[in-house]
C-alpha cells in the first residue's frame, strides 16, 4: 500500500481528525498532536503498521516537527511516513511508546537533543547528554560553547 492510500484509508476513517498529504520525494501524513495517539493505534492495529523504525525532530524557524517512519513487517509494506508539528515556545507532542516499544530510546534522544516534550512517555530522561547538562544542543538556537563542554 503506498503512502497516498494509506493517508485516503485514514481520512475515510477520520474524517473529524485534520490530516494533510504532503506531497515529495518522501511523501507523508501531516497529523495533529491531539490525534497521533488514536491514528498510531489504528495504524498498528488495522493496517498492521508494526514497527516504527525511527522517530526525529526537525528545527524548523517557526515549528519544530516530529517525524515517524513506519513499516510492516507482515505486508512488508511502508515506510509511511507521520509527521507532527510542535509548538516552538512549549514544543510537546504525545509519546507513542504505548504503541511501538521501540519508540522508547528514540523519543528520549529527540527530547534530550532538541527539547521536544513527549506527554506519557514512561522516563524521559536524558540519553545522550548527562544529567545536569543545560539546554538542547541541536536546536538552532542553543548557544553552548565548545569550551564551555570541553572534556579534559
């Protein structure tokens, strides 16, 4: 099933949800925070979407973006690829550990490294960075320096 049906599938079946089909070389679904954890579920449950291979966070000057690379192992089909915006000031979108376990460690780095709030996640701690280390060092406007991190 390509990208395109997936993202037809999905708007049949939810129509009150606000979904957009973004169009490129790597087509995806845009999908709205408040509606991640309820599309994910039925991703996993009814198309067989079972394995989320990866989860990242883009820096973007006005948002930052959550990106999900789906796949199913039993149709051997995907990537589908969701795609949630997040507020710049507060940005937070729901954990979907819940859903694909393997989600666990890379929604921690996405959190450590950019600073993108995952709500339920079971321990969004640090994974990367030590405990006590200030900031996000992959989000544009961090301002560490390389002397103020300097080991040694």
């Amino acid at each position: 099933m390509t990208a395109k049906e997936t993202f037809d599938r999905l708007a049949e079946k939810f129509p009150q949800f606000e979904l957009a089909y973004v169009e490129g070389k790597d087509p995806a679904i845009l999908v709205q925070g408040d509606n991640l954890v309820e599309l994910a579920q039925h991703l996993r449950d009814e198309q067989e979407y079972d394995y989320c291979s990866s989860v990242t966070g883009v820096d973007y000057p006005d948002h930052f973006e959550v990106v999900y690379h789906l796949y199913s192992w039993k149709k051997e089909g995907g990537p589908v690829i969701l795609k949630v915006h997040a507020d710049r000031e507060a940005p937070k979108v729901p954990s979907v550990v819940s859903i694909w376990r393997g989600a666990d460690w890379q929604e921690r780095e996405v959190w450590d490294l950019m600073g993108i709030h995952f709500d339920g996640h079971p321990n969004l701690t640090r994974i990367l960075m030590w405990e006590g280390f200030e900031g996000h060092p992959l989000r544009k406007d961090f301002s560490g320096t390389e002397d103020e991190y300097a080991f040694g």
